[in-house]
C-alpha cells in the first residue's frame, strides 16, 4: 500500500486592521473669516466692499436699514442691497476639482432676512468649461425665513470634471431681503457622524478557498466587501447584508486577502469602512512511497543538471516527474517501452532547494529526493 507524506504549509496569519476609510473628503471649504472684509483667494465677481455688491460682513452691513450681525455667525457673505437698478451681481468661487468625486454636494448656510425672494431671488449655478456656460443648481424660491438653514445640492452630475466653478447672482432691488451666505463646503457627504462604525471584526475557519467573518454591531444592515490584497473599497462599494456574520468561499488557496464592513445607518448614513486581512491556507501534498524500482541520481546535489537511472523488472510505460517540495510538478516526460531509464534532465532554471523526483505508471510509484545547489 502507498504511504502518503504531507507538506502542510498552512498560512493562518490574520492581520485585523480594524481602521475606518474616511468616507467623507472635502474638495474645497471657507467659513469666510481670516481676512476681515476681504474674500478668500480666487474668489472674483462683484465684490468690492460698501457698493451694493456681495460683501464679507464682519458685524453687520455699512449704511443705514442694515440687518446687523444675524444669529452671531460671522463673519459671513452677504449681499448689500440698496439700490433698485435691476442689474445682476455675481459671487464666483475658485475652480473645484471634482476628478475624483464619488458622491459629491454642495453645502453651505443660507440667511434671508426678509424672506423676501420674489423681486431678487438668489441663485446658484455650476460651470465646467471654465465660466463660459453655466447650469442652474439652487433657486431660494421657498424663502427659508430668518434662521440660518443649511442648503445642500447635489453635484454628482459633476463628477468626473477636473474643474468646477460655483457661482451665486441676485439682483438689486430695494425689495430685497440681505442675503447672507456662510461655511461653504464642496465634498462628500459626512455620513459617519451618527452611524457607528462595526467592532470586534475577526476572520475564523480559515482554509484554501473559504472563510468565516463576523463582526457586533447595532444596526440590521451592513455592507461587505472584500479582493485579495491590495484591495480597498470605494465609498459606494459594497454588498447589502442583514447579519453581523459572512461565510465566504470560491478563494484562491495561499492568497493575502482584505475584507471590509460597514454599518448601514438608514438612507445616505453609513458609517467608514473597518477591515481585517487575512491569508487562506496552501495544502499541498508529496507523495512518500515504497520504491519497487531504485532511482539512481547523479551528481546529487547539482546545479539543475543531471542524469537518472533505473532498471525495470519488464518493459513498461512509464512518466517521470519532477516535483518541488510545494508539490507541485514542474516538468513531465513520458518513456514508452523500456526496461531501463537512462535520462539527462536540465532544470537550470529553477530556484535552489529540495526536489523530488518520480517515476511511475499504472503499477508502481518509485520516489527520490536531490538537492539542487
């Protein structure tokens, strides 16, 4: 009977990172302070200070009817509006780089005075062509009323442009209310605030193809999502999951892979990714068996070249087999018809180490090892 000599190589590292991918990425932002009643760098339209045009206010408005500091959020944008001369003055913001986008919004807080928005409504648009064409994104048409409110715009038609301009109008009407504009902010959304991030992420029943994952948590879905190493998800990756346990299988044997879960919190509020790494395990086997044929090798130890010989009871068929000490069979050459083997093999090719090399057929098994050097 054929005796079985197993190499196990059994790769069972586990390496739980268990840090968060930062869902949330800001492209540009400005709360409009630091430079008293200047604007930030590249900020360009109508905005020469005290002459009915958009203005940083530091304490409330010059002139006589202005609204003053409103709700002490200052220092912030607004437009100074006396003058009834209809014409339309813009704000326009530094070019924003969206290329790398995934889910990306404008926000920013809005203050209307009055709450007046019929006789100078404000508006905002986005160009990517550098201004020369402009979309409408936002229109105050509901007013919002005297409180700071918190606009957000979706601009995930943006995505992609390498260069994005932002630019709010109104125009000037006696009518109008002083609109105030502040904490502007281009980027992805902050959805991790409120939604906390799974624990205690461990990987167990680990073999070649297949593994076990669970993690605690206290929400019922989660999204999962794994590759073999380097693997990292993209904020809207993910596969939905109802369980805080996965079974995974179909792996590659030997392979370092990276698995991630995230809390899903309820529409647009997911928490960041945490991940564990993990290595499935490699089994692979050389077979030990009782020689029926001695295999003489020589030299041994060699440098990959060298000859083998061995005599046969009968003649046969027979397969040589060369075979490194993972098991696996590097080179193959069939003999038909003989009853003795005298053969020159060049493996020059090939690592230092141990090797084994075999002869067989459909009746016996003979083994030897040799040392390349």
């Amino acid at each position: 009977m054929k005796s079985i000599l197993h190499f196990w190589f059994t790769a069972m590292a586990v390496i739980s990172i268990a840090y968060s991918v930062n869902a949330q990425t800001t492209y540009y932002e400005t709360d409009f302070s630091g430079n008293g009643t200047n604007f930030p760098n590249n900020w360009t339209g109508d905005i020469n200070y005290d002459d009915y045009n958009w203005i940083i206010s530091t304490d409330g408005l010059p002139g006589d009817g202005h609204p003053g500091n409103v709700g002490g959020n200052m220092p912030a944008v607004c437009f100074y509006d006396s003058n009834d001369d209809g014409t339309t003055k813009e704000l326009i913001s530094p070019s924003i780089n969206l290329s790398s986008a995934t889910a990306p919004e404008l926000t920013f807080i809005y203050y209307n005075r009055f709450g007046r928005t019929s006789t100078a409504p404000v508006k905002a648009f986005a160009s990517t062509d550098n201004g020369s064409n402009y979309s409408e994104i936002w229109s105050n048409t509901d007013g919002y009323g005297t409180s700071w409110t918190t606009i957000t715009i979706d601009l995930s038609s943006f995505i992609g442009f390498s260069s994005v301009i932002i630019k709010f109008n109104t125009i000037h009407s006696n009518s109008a209310s002083y609109p105030y504009i502040d904490n502007f902010r281009v980027g992805e959304p902050d959805n991790s605030s409120s939604c906390d991030i799974p624990t205690n992420l461990a990987v167990s029943n680990i073999t070649s193809t297949s593994a076990s994952l669970n993690w605690s948590g206290s929400v019922n879905d989660y999204k999962y999502a794994y590759g073999s190493n380097p693997y990292s998800p993209g904020n809207n990756d993910g596969t939905l999951w109802s369980s805080t346990s996965k079974d995974i299988s179909g792996l590659d044997e030997g392979t370092t892979y990276n698995f991630y879960v995230k809390a899903v919190c309820g529409a647009g509020s997911e928490s960041d990714w945490t991940e564990i790494q993990f290595t499935t395990t490699t089994t692979t086997s050389v077979p030990k068996v009782n020689n029926k044929t001695n295999i003489n090798i020589y030299p041994n130890p060699n440098n990959g070249k060298f000859t083998i010989n061995a005599k046969l009871n009968s003649y046969k068929n027979v397969t040589i087999e060369i075979i490194n000490i993972t098991g696996k069979v590097i080179l193959t050459k069939t003999l038909n018809n003989i009853n003795y083997i005298e053969e020159v093999i060049d493996i020059n090719n090939v690592s230092k180490g141990i090797y084994y090399i075999k002869v067989l057929n459909n009746s016996f098994v003979s083994q030897e090892k040799f040392i390349i050097e």
